[in-house]
C-alpha cells in the first residue's frame, strides 16, 4: 500500500515523534480529565493544527495520530475557537465539551435567511 502523505525533507522525525507525544499524552487527560477537559482537548488540537502544518498529503492518516479523523477534527476546530471557548469559560465558569461546540457551531442557514428578511422588511418600513 503506498505512503499516503510525505515528510517534507527539513521536517526532522524528531518533531514528528515529539508532537505524536503530546497528541497523545493531550488525548489521555482527554479522556480522564473533569473540568479542565477543554484545556486538554485544545492542547491536542493545537498539536494536531502543528502537524496538519508539517505534513504534505493525506495528513488524516498521519501514522502517529492514534484518534479517530472526527475526534482530530474536534480537537482542532476547539483549539482555533480557544479564544471565544475561553471567554465563555471565565464568564460561566464551567463549559462541557458539548456546550463549546455548540458556541462555535456555525448558525443554522436558515436563522441567517430569516434574519436578513426580517431586517430587510423592518428596514423598508422605516
């Protein structure tokens, strides 16, 4: 079967095997961690957007990502959304991984479609 993604030539195995690490040392607290879940998942995810970086090709079936591709995926939507994740954190005090995706979700299309033909009809009215 061949090699679905490529080293590039000044990336040094080192770094693979140091991010493979912390992907996986991220994902264990993942699945022991309370409260600081979030944390835990974004620090994944923040080495997982490293090594979608370094990686040329089919970076999804990275050798050293031991993750399903949905659970990568997550990861790292949470850790370019860390901000806004963060923000609500300090206000609420307490997020669930649920609750984070869902602030970060995308508003349906079909709010936005009503949204915009309510502004327009209030806006004509004025």
């Amino acid at each position: 079967m061949p090699d679905t993604h490529t080293v590039s030539p000044t990336v040094a195995q080192d770094d693979f095997d140091a991010l493979s690490k912390l992907i996986r040392d991220a994902h264990r607290e993942v699945q022991s961690a309370g409260g600081a879940l979030l944390h835990h998942a974004m620090a994944a995810g923040d080495g997982l957007n490293a090594a979608q970086e370094k990686v040329s090709g089919n970076w999804k079936s990275w050798e050293y990502c031991f993750l399903s591709v949905h659970t990568a995926l997550v990861y790292q939507r949470l850790a370019r959304h860390r901000e806004q994740i963060e923000a609500e954190l300090e206000r609420a005090g307490q997020l669930s991984l649920r609750a984070a995706l869902r602030l970060i979700a995308k508003p349906p299309a079909t709010s936005l479609i009503k949204f915009s033909i309510v502004s327009t009809h209030t806006c004509a009215n004025i």
